[in-house]
C-alpha cells in the first residue's frame, strides 16, 4: 500500500516530460541569438563578396557562389540543427504539439535574427551580394 506523500508525488514519466519542456525552453530562448548570429554571418557573407567582387573580376574570376558557401550554408545548417532538436524534444515532451512549437520556435528565431542582421546592415541585407551596387555611402 502507498503512503499519502508517495501517492501525491509525481511519476517519473511526469518528471521526465518537465525536464524535457524545461531543456526544451532554454534552447528556444537561445534561438534568437544563434538566429542573429546566422543571419549577422550571412550579411557578412553577402558583404564580403561585394565588396570583393572587383578585385575578382580584375584577376579574371568571380566571387560567385562565395557568400551562398560562406553564409548560406551555415545559415541552413543552423535552422535545421534548431528545428531538429527541439523537435525531438518538443516531441517527447508533448508529441504534436511540441512539433508545431519547435516549428513555430524556429520561425520566431530566424524572424529575430532577419531584423538583428537588417538592423546592423542598415536594412540592406537582402540588398547586398556580388548582383547589387552598394547603396550606402
């Protein structure tokens, strides 16, 4: 027979499922800064080949494919980490309502991110690359 303090207390399942929601926040609440971080690169990325897209040219080649390499990639890869994790956890923790928040989570964060980067490149981010003239002066 169980006493009254081991019948209240919760069940190693529930305890789990907390953990899991408690990782699976801490991870969300990083993702806008590694969103930030992924987007600042890319922009750095599409700078960088602006900028040294002259010299390339002078020197017979191009700086094509340069900052989807640099930049891009590493962007993709960084959405695609985040979603992956906390959708395994979002999984085990609330089945498909975990799915939807880890989805909605990444979206949240690459969001963040795109105004982080917009901001620093004086909301020229997506105007930047080695097919645009530089805007700023």
């Amino acid at each position: 027979m169980l006493s009254a303090i081991e019948a209240d207390a919760p069940s190693e399942a529930t305890r789990s499922r907390a953990a899991l929601l408690v990782w699976f926040w801490i991870i969300a609440a990083l993702g806008p800064v590694a969103a930030s971080t992924a987007w600042i690169w890319y922009g750095f990325a599409q700078e960088e080949a602006q900028s040294e897209q002259g010299k390339a040219i002078s020197a017979g080649t191009t700086m094509a494919g340069f900052a989807e390499v640099l930049g891009g990639v590493p962007l993709v890869i960084a959405h695609l980490v985040g979603l992956v994790v906390l959708a395994v956890l979002g999984w085990r923790a609330l089945r498909g309502w975990g799915l939807a928040l880890a989805l909605a989570a990444v979206v949240v964060a690459s969001l963040v991110g795109v105004g982080a980067a917009q901001l620093l490149y004086g909301g020229e981010l997506f105007e930047l690359g080695i097919g645009h003239e530089s805007v700023s002066s």
